[in-house]
C-alpha cells in the first residue's frame, strides 16, 4: 500500500508529460491555421474584399444550413479515404503524395470490371466487384512506390506523383480509346453502369454511403496501426529503420503493406465516386481530391481517428467555393489559395516541435 502511495506523484506526473506532449500535437497544427487565416485575409485586403465576408459565406456555404451541411459531408469522404494513402505509409516515415493517382485508378478498375457484368449480375454482386476493384486498384498503385522504394531505393514522394500522371494517361487513353461511350461525343467517358447499379444516398439525406465507409476505415485503420503488432512494426520502423532492421522486422514487407493499404483506401473513394456520384469513369474523377487529403493528412497529424473532422473542416471550405465565387466575385479557386497557404504554413510548423521546454519532460520524472 505504502508502495502505491509513493508511486502516485510519479504517476500524476507521467500523465501530465503526456497531456503536455499532446497538447503539442493540438496547438502547433492550430496556431498554423491561425496563422494562415491571417495571411489570408492580408491577401483578400490586397485584392479589395472583405475578410469580415469571406469567413461568413464559408460558414454559409460549408455548414449554414442542411443542404450546404450534406454538401461538405459528400466532399469530406474522399478526403478521408485519400488523407489514408499518406497518413499510413507516414508511420513508416514515407511521404506518400499519389492519393489522386491511386483514387483515379480506383474509380477506373470499378468501372471497368462492372461494364460486362451489368447485362446479367444483380446490382448487389456488381457493387461488391466494383469496391473490390477499385481497392485493388488503389492498392496495387501505391504498392508500387512501396515496392520501389524497397527494392531500388526510389524516393516514395517522387514515385507516386509521377504515377498520379501516368494514372491520368491511362485513364485518358482507354475512354478516349476502346472504351469510350460512342453515346456521350461531348466528354469522353466509360459506358455508364446504370442507375439501378448505383449506391443511393443514407436515409434521410443526400449524402451517399461513402462517408460512412470513410469514417469506419479511419476507426479500423487506427485501430490496426496503434493495437496490433503490425501497427507497433510500423511504428518502430519509422522511427529507427536500423533499429528495426536489426530486431529482424520485415522493413521491406511492412513498407510494401502499408502502401497497398493507404492504396487500398484512396481506391475505395474511386470506387464511391463512379458508384455513388459520376455512374462511369471520365476526366470528373480528376478532382483534386487526393492532393486536398495530403493537407487533411497533415493536419491531423497522420492519425486516422483526427482524420475524420479535419476532413470535414475541410470539406466545409471546398464546399463553399461557389458560394465565395457569387458573392464575392472572387474565382472559384479562391479557396485553392487558402488550403496551399495553410499547407505551406504547416510544413514550416513542423521546425517548432520540440523545442519548447513546456512540452518536454518534467524536471526529475
């Protein structure tokens, strides 16, 4: 008992180093949004507009009202699912940037394996195939860079952004090719799945399946890299690849897995694009999504439960865009400009970790 008693103070003080190590992880990302937010409006000041404005319509267009609320959630869902392609790889200390890559392949391989099975499967089993192809896609696509970079020592970031262009050409190729549509001659795209083979919204709303997909993968994912020995690998394998290398972890396979899993997930947001939004494959899956979900990745830190509401936040300000556009008469893109500030901001926020005393260890602990 008396042992316990002692013990107590110890204990209080390593919960306490762990709240100030966490808070960290909060207040570094936030300040740089703060921060952002004011460059931001020193540039909506140079160009004449009122910042006071902006911060309204992206309220009003992002989170106002219902219709602008289902409207954030519906952008929120291939962020998440893209913010995985980096946030997995990233425990292995990998800078995965072909998200966009991965979900264009995605979006391409469920379109292509449902054009022969709707004349004759159910709408249930085309669905099934459809999300299985999109994931293998996806993760086959990013599995690449993983295989690169393990075997000849290409560098990851390099890698899958020239796989996003080459994703691009092949996706362009085939519906401008063999298996374009001959009934759309304005966009070139795949033959259509089918109404009756699309996934409708979730009750109640306009907002399609894929945002609970994406909130499960992000539950699951934490779970497998922060609960399992897999996840423990991962970790130990970022942080000290020699260390890791001399314990005998498979470095090569875990760095492999984990690209095909953060892959895997893009390609599923593919897969709810064609299912749930577009019904074929075309130009529209090149939306920006999987460089969006780079920042969302960022943001929260590569952790996939954090994922979910910095997806929606940003979701919000992508949701808003046109609102801005109307009111404002500002482009459309406008919001572009303050995602890259916000990105830019947050990588020069990583030089401050670590280097404040009140986050570090207590004195004697």
């Amino acid at each position: 008992m008396a042992e316990l008693t002692q013990a107590g103070p110890q204990v209080r003080t390593e919960l306490a180093d762990r709240a100030r190590r966490s808070s960290e992880y909060v207040l570094v990302p936030a300040v740089a949004v703060l921060v952002s937010a004011i460059l931001f409006s020193v540039f909506l000041l140079f160009l004449g507009k009122s910042p006071a404005q902006f911060v309204e319509l992206l309220w009003k267009g992002g989170f106002g009202s219902w219709f602008s609320l289902q409207n954030t959630l519906v952008r929120a869902s291939p962020f998440m699912l893209t913010a995985l392609c980096v946030a997995i790889p990233a425990r292995l200390g990998m800078v995965v940037i072909g998200g966009e890559g991965a979900l264009i392949m995605g979006g391409f391989g469920a379109a292509v394996i449902a054009i022969p099975m709707v004349s004759w499967a159910p709408a249930p089993v085309i669905l099934a195939a459809m999300a299985m192809a999109g994931m293998l896609a996806g993760g086959i696509w990013i599995g690449i860079v993983g295989a690169v970079r393990h075997y000849r020592g290409v560098n990851e970031t390099i890698s899958s952004l020239l796989l996003f262009y080459i994703a691009v050409s092949v996706l362009n190729f085939f519906v401008e090719g063999v298996l374009r549509d001959p009934s759309d001659p304005n966009k070139p795209s795949t033959m259509p799945i089918g109404r009756e083979n699309m996934i409708g919204p979730m009750p109640a709303t306009d907002v399609h399946w894929g945002l609970a997909a994406g909130i499960v993968v992000c539950v699951l994912l934490y779970f497998l890299m922060n609960r399992t020995t897999f996840g423990f690998a991962a970790r130990v394998t970022g942080g000290n690849l020699r260390a890791a290398q001399a314990q005998g972890l498979p470095v090569g396979r875990l760095v492999m897995v984990s690209c095909f899993i953060g892959g895997a997930a893009a390609g599923l947001a593919g897969f709810f694009e064609v299912a749930a939004i577009h019904g074929k494959a075309n130009a529209s899956l090149i939306a920006g999504y999987g460089f969006t979900g780079i920042l969302v990745s960022f943001l929260a830190r590569h952790n996939p439960l954090v994922i979910i509401p910095i997806a929606i936040f940003l979701g919000g300000i992508d949701a808003s865009g046109g609102l801005i556009q109307r009111r404002m008469d500002l482009p459309d893109a406008t919001v572009l400009v303050l995602q890259g500030l916000m990105f830019v901001v947050l990588l020069a926020s990583e030089t401050f970790y670590g280097r404040y005393s009140f986050f570090r260890k207590s004195e004697g602990t």
